[in-house]
C-alpha cells in the first residue's frame, strides 16, 4: 500500500473511532496499579476512563487481565469489515 492510500485508511479509520485522551488521573492509576508495563496501564486506564468497549493494540500481551476486549488492528479491520 502507497503512502496516500495508507493515509486514506487511517483517515477513514480514525473517522470512526474514539481516540481516548490520557488524563492525570489514568497516569495515576497506572502508577497505582500496573506491574509489568507502565504504558500499557496508562493506555488501560485511560480506555477505562473512557468506558471503552474494545482496546486496540498491537501488544495484546500487555493486557491479560483487561476487564474489556482487546484485539489488535487487524482482529478490529476484520471484525468490523474495514479491510482496505
């Protein structure tokens, strides 16, 4: 995929998609909480926060123990038929 298309998905993705912004109390719940990875808490937390239904990521592994479902890019384009 070329650079113009790959920013015809993106923008066509990010159209449909809440990016959740990270607040001081998701850093400090993170730094409450986390164990392994501090970035994968802040990003938890904030969809948390956000009452997120899915969190997407491409480090599944960080989040064993989310209370939500989390799929990385391509489980979410496939489940939601947005394959280019």
């Amino acid at each position: 995929m070329d650079g113009d298309s790959l920013r015809n998905v993106l923008d066509n993705l990010q159209k449909h998609l809440l990016i959740v912004p990270v607040g001081p109390q998701a850093i400090a719940d993170a730094i409450t909480n986390f164990t392994n990875d501090f970035e994968d808490e802040v990003q938890y937390r904030a969809a948390l926060a956000a009452h997120a239904d899915i969190l997407v990521t491409r480090d599944k592994d960080g989040f064993v123990n989310a209370t939500m479902p989390v799929m990385t890019p391509a489980e979410f384009l496939l489940k939601f038929n947005k394959v280019p």
